[in-house]
C-alpha cells in the first residue's frame, strides 16, 4: 500500500509512507552547523513533521542523482552497504504512528517494518543510556558487509565502517540545520539491538542517533 496515512489504524508491515520531497534551500549554513553540532543528550517532547523527518533522512543517504543512482554521502563503488531504519516514538512524529520504519531511499519513502514504541528497549540495549528514549525518534545505521566486501574482501569492512561515519555527520548537520538536535551512540550489545529490532541476519546495527528539540 503506498500514500500517506492519516488514519492508521492499525497498519500492517509492509505499509509504504510517502515521504514529503525534501527541500534544497535551508536556514543555516554548512559553515554554522559545522560550529554548532554537538551531541545533545536532552530533548524536547515536541513532535517531528513528516517534512523534517523526510528531510534527514534524504540528507543522511538519500538519491541525489537519480540517473546514476547516486546518494548524499559517498560509497566505495557507489555500492551502497548501508541501510537506515527510524525507530519512531509515540505521537513523536505528525501523522506517524510509532513503529520501525525501513527508509526507502529509491523512492524517498518508509515501510513498516514493525508497529510499536520500541525506543526504551533501544535505549536498554545501549547500556541503560536511558537520556536516548526521551528523543522523539532514533536513526539507526545498519549494514551488510557481503555488499561491499564482494568487491573489496577484507577491505570492504573498513570502507563499510568508513561510510557509516559520512551518513552520521550528514544527519547531524541537517539536524543542526534544522533547529534539531542530534545524539550518536555506538556502546550497544549488537545482537539485542538486532532482536529489538527484526534486523535481517546479514545487517548489522552500526549507529543509533537519536534526533528531536534540544530541551
Ligand atoms: C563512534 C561514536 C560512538 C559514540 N558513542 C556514544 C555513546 O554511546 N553515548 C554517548 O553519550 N555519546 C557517544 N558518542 C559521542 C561522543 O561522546 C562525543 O562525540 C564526544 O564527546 C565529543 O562531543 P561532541 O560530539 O558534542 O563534539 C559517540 C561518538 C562516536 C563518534
């Protein structure tokens, strides 16, 4: 099912959002949110729009030359081994309800992977770093190494990791550029963030930010 949602009710995985188009004028400078970006632990309760989630997820990784297939942040032979998923909070963001939510960069859209809050189970996951919870919505990087390595061997891992790091600063600058404010976490156990999760066995969870109001 593609379209925007209003009135869920109940919506099934495999729901597709639409998400809106993303803008290419901002308020803010690369210079300013390069000065501004730090990582914010407190956040507001105030929800996210959809334009704004669309928004950071496009600048973390999304098409940015359709023709050639190519994205914001840059890829060993354009290969593309990262994946990003939004856990979405309750009434955290206008019209969406709380779930897991794959990104669909092809198509700038989300699918449902799997309804309910899981935020506090993520925050749980990462060392009881309970501040994360408190953010509206949390990215989280995941990847499949085999994309990369099947060209590059061992080295793939290393240019897997490396691209991990260029969507990770993409985020946290649109969010600066947005008024938001975004965290990163790396201290997680790997295989209950999987769990939580429904990750496919070949991904494996890289990065959790979590992005919202600064408080
Ligand atoms: C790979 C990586 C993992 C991190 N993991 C955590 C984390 O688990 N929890 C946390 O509070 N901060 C985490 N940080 C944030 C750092 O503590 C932070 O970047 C550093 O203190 C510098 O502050 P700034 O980001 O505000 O400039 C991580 C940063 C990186 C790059």
């Amino acid at each position: 099912m593609v379209g925007i949602l209003l009135n869920w009710g109940g919506a099934a995985a495999g729901t597709v959002v639409n998400l809106p188009a993303p803008s290419l004028k901002g308020r803010m400078s690369v210079e300013e949110a390069l000065q501004t970006r730090r990582t914010i632990r407190r956040f507001g309760h105030r929800a996210l729009s959809l334009a704004q989630l669309s928004q950071l997820l496009w600048a973390a990784d999304g098409v940015t030359d359709p023709k050639r297939g190519y994205r914001s942040a840059p890829s060993a032979g354009a290969l593309y081994p990262l994946d990003l998923y939004v856990a979405v909070g309750e009434r955290s963001v206008a019209d969406l309800p709380p779930g897991v939510y794959h990104y669909l960069p092809d198509q700038q859209g989300l699918e449902l992977i799997t309804p309910g809050d899981i935020r506090k189970e993520l925050a749980k996951a990462a060392l009881y770093q309970s501040w994360m919870a408190e953010a509206p919505i949390m990215v989280v990087i995941t990847g499949a190494y085999a994309r990369c390595t099947r060209k590059y061997g061992e080295r793939g891992v290393l240019y897997t990791h490396i691209e991990v790091g260029h969507v990770g600063q993409n985020l946290f600058l649109q969010a600066e550029a947005l008024g938001l404010g975004a965290g990163i976490v790396g201290a997680f156990e790997n295989q209950e963030v999987s769990q939580i999760m429904n990750l496919p066995t070949a991904q494996e969870p890289f990065l959790i930010m979590p992005i919202g109001y600064k408080h």
